[in-house]
C-alpha cells in the first residue's frame, strides 16, 4: 500500500519541487504509507515463524537459516523508515526552514527518498535469500506443490538481481524492476500466498515428516 499506492503518487520523479510540495499538502497520507509498512514489518515476524514451524520438518538449519534471514531484512526495513520520516522533520519544524534555503530543503528531501529506496533494496538482498531457502524447502517438503518452490526460488533469484542492480546499474535497475523482475516476484508471492489462504498444505503428509 505504501510503496504503489501513496508514495508513487507523491513522489515525482527527477521534480525535487513538486515531490516536496506533495508531502507538504498531504502529511497525513505520507505517515499512513510508513505506518502501513510498519505494520507489515510486524506480521512479517509473525510470519517467520510460521514458516519456521512448517519447515523445519524438512531441513530444521534451513528453515533456521531463513527465518534468521528474514529477521534481518525486517530489521533493516524497519530501520530504513526513518529515511522517510525526515523530509516530515524538515517540513513541519521552522527551526529547519530558518536554517536552509527552500532548494536545500528540496534536495535534503530528495536524498531521504533516495536513500530509502537504496534502503528498501538492500533490505530485499536478505529477502532473496530467505526466497531461495523457502523455494528449496517448499521443493523438498512435498506437503506443498513442487511448483510454488521454483517460483519462490526465482522471487528470491529477482529480488537479488534487483540489488545487484541497484549498486551497480542504477539505471538498469530502474528500467528492469518495473516491466521484468517486479511482476516475476510477485507472480512467486502471491501464488505463495493464494495457495495457503485457499489450499493450504497437505496435512497427511506434513504429519509424516519428524521433526
């Protein structure tokens, strides 16, 4: 919700001025997009461990490994929201407007934003990992389809590549995560997730494994 629906609405891309004037004018939606994200941040943990508690029936240091892998990318990411919440600081204290010119101010925001998505990227490095864990051990469990497991496995081969990119080909990545690497992860994910609201595992099965 934060990243599609708010902040790609607020933020203009390469336009320092208008990007500030929208956070300016709506304040509130922009604490509601990190609020939300939080909150995500929070079911995450939560999720860790579900996952945790699935598969380790399969590799018990796998399913270690992953959940200690999607610890840190949620630590990271939570850590990563108070790049947004400086351009708040900046634009709602007169002490900071007194201090820098309104073009300072401008680019001040700008580098918060930019050090978010650089933030956000970082944090999906961890995320990638903990994909290509999940896929092998969504692959190996066969209480669930062999199938989710490749496609996890490629989420997680994505959202590496989009870091990989973001260090070293920014502008390849701006260009690929849109049209290429983007739709493939969430192909992966929401397969993932629509399978165990609708699906769920085979119990049989998962109660064949020991732990």
């Amino acid at each position: 919700m934060g990243e599609i629906f708010i902040r790609s609405k607020i933020i203009v891309p390469g336009d320092d001025l208008a990007t500030t004037q929208n956070i300016a004018a709506s304040p509130l939606l922009w604490r509601i997009g990190i609020f939300g994200d939080l909150v995500m941040h929070v079911f995450d943990l939560v999720l860790g461990i579900v996952y945790y508690m699935l598969f380790k029936r399969v590799n018990k240091s796998l399913a270690l490994l992953s959940l200690l892998f999607g610890l840190i990318q949620t630590a990271v990411l939570v850590a990563n929201k108070m790049n947004l919440m400086m351009p708040l600081f900046l634009l709602e204290d007169s002490n900071y407007s007194k201090a820098f010119s309104l073009q300072q101010l401008q680019v001040l925001n700008s580098l918060f934003i930019k050090a978010h998505e650089y933030g956000f990227g970082f944090g999906l490095l961890f995320f990638g990992f903990e994909c290509l864990i999940d896929g092998y051990l969504i692959f190996k469990s066969e209480f669930l389809p062999r199938t989710l497991g490749v496609l996890i496995a490629i989420t997680g081969l994505c959202y590496l590549t989009n870091t990989f990119l973001l260090i070293f080909s920014p502008k390849s990545e701006s260009s690929l995560f849109p049209i290429l690497l983007g739709p493939l992860a969430f192909i992966g994910e929401f397969s993932m997730c629509l399978w165990l609201l609708i699906k769920g595992v085979n119990v049989k099965k998962w109660n064949n494994l020991t732990v």
